[in-house]
C-alpha cells in the first residue's frame, strides 16, 4: 500500500493520520479536541438517552453533549484531537493512495 505523506519543514517524511471516527461512549464532551482543532472539523453536539443527536439543545431530553466530526475533509491529519484527549476517543488512519 502507498499513502500520502508530507514534508515537514526540516524536510523530514511524515504521513498523516487523518481522523475517522470517535467513539462517542468514552467521550466526556470536555472540548479539549475542539479548542486544539485549528480547522472547524469539531462540533460539540447533544445527545439524548438513546445516544441520538439533539439539534434542538434547549430539549429537556438532552443526556450529555459529545464530540462529533462535523467537516473531515478539513482534517490536515496532525492528530492535535487525539493527543488532548483524556479518553482516548479517537480513531485516525493515513489516506491509502490508488
């Protein structure tokens, strides 16, 4: 398999590891992943008991609000989200070239 890589800028090999998914269980909504996210991927959403989203966030059904990724093709694969996380929520993989 081939996958993009980059140049950092001491002109060293690096791929990136863009973000796939969160897992919404572990996730405590404490927002450290958006605040290191540079990009508008991230999104604070609410929850209800029944683990669906809530567009409305005044619904008494409300349960706890969770990370969602909102724009993964903003995602530049720097992993800044996974390494804020006290959870360990995230799941990222390299972009497979054809």
């Amino acid at each position: 398999m081939t996958y993009l890589t980059n140049l950092t800028l001491g002109k060293k090999s690096w791929t990136p590891h863009f973000v796939e998914s969160i897992e919404q269980d572990r996730c405590l909504g404490c927002g450290r992943c958006f605040k290191a996210c540079g990009r508008d991927v991230l999104l604070l959403r609410a929850m209800n008991d029944e683990g669906e989203f809530v567009d409305n966030e005044e619904d008494e059904e409300i349960e706890r609000k969770v990370m969602a990724i909102i724009h993964p093709e903003n995602c530049i694969g720097c992993q800044a989200c996974a390494r804020v996380c006290p959870k360990n929520c995230y799941t990222h993989s390299p972009m497979e070239l054809n």
